[in-house]
C-alpha cells in the first residue's frame, strides 16, 4: 500500500517534535519500557518509535491508543476544545 508522506511547515513539525517528546517522557516517568506501551496500545515497536519522534503520518488512533496506556487520555479530549477564535467570529456576527 502507497502511503503519502505528509508535509509540514517546520514551525507546525515542531509541535509534533513536542508531542513525541511530550509522550516518551511520560512514557519513562511510569517506568514503561517501548515493548510494554507498544504491546498494551496494540501497535508494532517501531510504530511507538514513530510516535515518540513526532511523526504527522501515524494515524490520530495510534496517538490516542499510546496516550491511553499512558493515562492521557482527557488529554486528547481537549484538543481544539477551546475555539477562542470561532467564538470572536461568531461574536461579530452578531453585532
């Protein structure tokens, strides 16, 4: 199967860079070994690898699988949670 790579600006591949940092510091604070996340969040070694270095091709599901092991779950639910900006929108619409 033919997957696309995907392209990011450098400045938004930093926010995965973090990520994937963000989740393999978590990971080493539990004292989780890479082939214990990996086998409890369903996913090959080296998929967990991709994670932990940012990569935007793994699927969001793997992402909240791995976070789910961790514990982070109510992490993922507060992605694009706060939309400051669609509210000021929708607040000059209605002046």
């Amino acid at each position: 199967m033919n997957s696309k790579k995907a392209i990011l600006l450098p400045k938004y591949q930093k926010v995965f860079d973090k990520i994937g940092e963000n989740i393999k510091l978590a990971r080493k604070r539990r004292k989780l070994t890479a082939e214990q996340v990996s086998e409890r969040a369903g996913i090959h070694r080296a998929t967990l690898h991709r994670v932990e270095k940012g990569d935007p091709a793994v699927s969001i599901g793997i992402y909240f699988n791995v976070l789910k092991v961790l514990n982070l779950e109510g992490d993922f639910a507060k992605l694009a949670g706060d939309d400051a900006f669609g509210r000021k929108l929708q607040d000059l619409d209605l002046l």
